[in-house]
C-alpha cells in the first residue's frame, strides 16, 4: 500500500513537471511564431544578458570549470562513489540516477530537435567558450544534473550525512546550471526546461525504487560474493 502511494505522488508530480516542459518547450520554439515578441522572452534575453555580462576573471575559471566538467566528469565519479561507498541505499541511489540519465540523454536531444530553438546571439567576446552547434532548448546540462540531484535528495537520505552529501550534489547541480548561462552557452530558460525535463523523468523512476531495486539486489549480491 504504501509503495503504491509513493509511485502515485511520484507520477503525479512528474505529470505536473512535465506539463510545465512542454508548456515552457511551446513557448521558447521559433516555430510559435504568435510568441516571438513575447514580454516573457525578452524577459528571458535580458536575464541572459545580466547574466553573461557580469564577468569576472576569478569567477569566469569557476564557471567554466563547472560548465567543462561538472557533468561528463563529476557526475560519473559521485555515481560511482554512492555505489561504492554508500552503502546500499547508495547502491540504490546510484542505479536510479544512472537509469534515468540514460533515458534522459536521447530525450534530450529529440527535444532539441523538435523545439529548434537557437543558441544565443551575442558578440564573440562574450563566449567564455566555443558555442555549441546543436539546438539550446532543453540545456543538456540541465537535464542531466537535475536528475542526479533530484535522485540523490530523493533517495539518498534518512541520516545527517546523507542528507548533507545530497545537498552538496544539489548546490553542484545548480552551480552548473548556472554556469551554462554565465559562459553564454544558454538562456535562462533553456535551464529552467532542462531541470524540469530532468527531474520530470527522474520522478518516474523514483517511483519505482522499489521495483528497480528487486531487480537490483540479486545482481548486486552476485557481484558481492565474488
């Protein structure tokens, strides 16, 4: 009873997050052509601006060590450390996160494809790094993270320091969403798409923890007794 009260609240919450994606994906797509001068978008360019536009030298190496890294290389390691080291709600944690990045990562790019929204439009100068050629809206980055974090503070918590390793993945989830508009990789709502793209589908699978995990554990306790 209570396993099916908890995939209910997951699915509903996900209907709701997702809803508000493609709500989000309608608005931003250059093929809605009714909402081109929309005060939300221009609302969104001049927040992009603000944002790109308060460089410093200091805070430009953080952010694009954030926007280089903070995805393709954190993500895998904290991953493997959960597993490893987190015991098996950890174990638990890591599997769900890596089952919905992976869903995550083509539906992503199909997005991208169907919104067609193009980067930003801004001089060279303010690039802190080369501009990507694919699509801008949802930010990959956004996806990925966001579903890591969601994950982690979901699932990987009931102690002082669960809940405090979840909170440090969420603080470096946002930071690198924040970094994918600081180097004038995205508009802010690119992210925002991202994040309810990511925690959306990652709600779908932490509703089904205990569903995963029974499929988990006998590989798991394999993998143990060698």
């Amino acid at each position: 009873m209570e396993e099916r009260v908890v995939l209910n609240r997951s699915f509903k919450a996900s209907v709701v997050t997702l809803t508000l994606f493609i709500l989000i994906a309608v608005f931003v797509s250059p093929k809605a052509s009714f909402n081109s001068n929309s005060p939300i978008l221009r609302l969104d360019y001049s927040a992009f601006l603000d944002v790109n536009n308060a460089h410093s030298h200091t805070f430009n190496k953080v952010m694009i060590w954030f926007t280089k890294f903070g995805r393709d290389l954190f993500w895998p390691i904290a991953m493997i450390l959960l597993f490893v080291l987190g015991g098996w709600t950890g174990k638990k944690t890591a599997v769900v996160i890596a089952i919905s990045m992976l869903v995550l990562i083509p539906l992503g790019e199909l997005a991208k494809d169907i919104v067609a929204r193009p980067r930003p439009a801004i001089p060279a100068s303010d690039f802190l790094i080369s501009a990507d050629k694919e699509y801008a809206f949802p930010s990959g980055h956004a996806i990925i993270v966001s579903a890591g974090a969601a994950g982690a503070l979901m699932l990987f918590r009931g102690t002082p320091r669960r809940l405090a390793v979840s909170i440090i993945l969420a603080i470096e989830a946002a930071l690198v969403c924040l970094s994918r508009i600081y180097v004038g990789g995205h508009y802010p709502l690119d992210v925002i798409g991202g994040i309810l793209l990511g925690v959306g589908v990652s709600l779908i699978f932490i509703g089904l923890e205990r569903r995963i995990e029974s499929l988990i554990t006998p590989i798991v306790k394999k993998i143990l007794k060698r």
